[in-house]
C-alpha cells in the first residue's frame, strides 16, 4: 500500500496542485474535490483518516468538511485497495449483459471477496452503479480507464495483462 498513515504527507508536486488549487475558487471548501483526489493518488488509491487531517491542516479547513465529501462521492476510497482497483458496473446494463456475473467471476479468480484487498495486495473487486457507458456494457473502471465491453472468457487474462503493466 502507502507508506504509514501517521507521516503521510503529499509530494512537494501534490503540495503545489493543493496551494495552486485553493487560489483557483471563491471559498477553500471548492478546492476539496481536486485536493482529495491528488491526495488518494499519492496515498495508493484511498484517503485514510490521517490524510484527511494532513489535508484539513494545509488546507485551513475542518475535517469535517473533507469528510463530507468522503462520504458522499463513491469515487473517493475510503478504505485500502490493490494495485488494481476493477470497479464492475452492475447496474441494468451492465447486469443484463452479465455485469454481477462477471464480478463474481472475477472474485473467485483472484480469490478475493467483494470490497477488499487480494492477499497479495495487487486486486480490489467492487460492484458499483452506473458509470455512464452503457454503450460498451458490460464494463468496468480499472483505476482511471473504462474497459469494455469485457466478456466472461477473457476478463481474467484482461485484467492479469492490466496487473503486469502496473
């Protein structure tokens, strides 16, 4: 994963974009969105409870805030995730075009259950609501990149392909 949460601490570049970021709008609680997500690239994938008060002291603004939006926005980790994070879409057209089977069948390939971190740190399976592209259905977000449509017979050798490239 990321090294301790109790010294996390951005990169002098993550730092920068932070700074750069609070001077782009009116009021600091606007920059939060941008911010949290630099901090979840530079902490391996997920905002931990000491980053976000990391983030709340550079910031000038409570906690709270940030948490707010931890908790509300479904792109946000909130908790550790592998080396790939494969987000299997499972709402009506993915599902219709075997979206939950494919989630299943990537959990019993990587011998992973739904949500947490494979053994050895490399795949997190979750099934997620519509991500917008219903027109490669049935799909997923691997990290940052939509792949689809993903067929049953190749998913697995899809994603291991995926993993060696990380």
């Amino acid at each position: 994963m990321s090294k301790s949460q109790k010294d996390f601490k951005l990169s002098e570049e993550g730092l920068a974009f932070v700074k750069k970021e609070l001077t782009r709008y009116e009021t600091k609680r606007s920059a939060i969105l941008p911010c949290v997500y630099r901090v979840q690239k530079e902490n391996g994938g997920w905002v931990s409870p000491e980053a976000v008060s990391y983030l709340s002291k550079i910031m000038d603004i409570p906690t709270a805030y940030i948490n707010e939006v931890l908790s509300f926005y479904t792109m946000y980790n909130k908790s550790p995730v592998g080396k790939l994070h494969i987000q299997v879409c499972c709402n009506l057209s993915c599902a219709m075009n075997g979206g939950r089977e494919l989630a299943e069948h990537l959990c019993e390939s990587f011998n992973v259950k739904e949500g947490e971190v494979s053994a050895n740190d490399e795949v997190t399976i979750s099934r997620v609501e519509c991500l917008g592209a219903c027109d490669i259905a049935p799909m997923a977000q691997v990290n940052d990149k939509y792949i689809g449509p993903l067929k049953k017979e190749t998913v697995v050798e899809e994603m291991k392909t995926l993993l060696e490239e990380k």
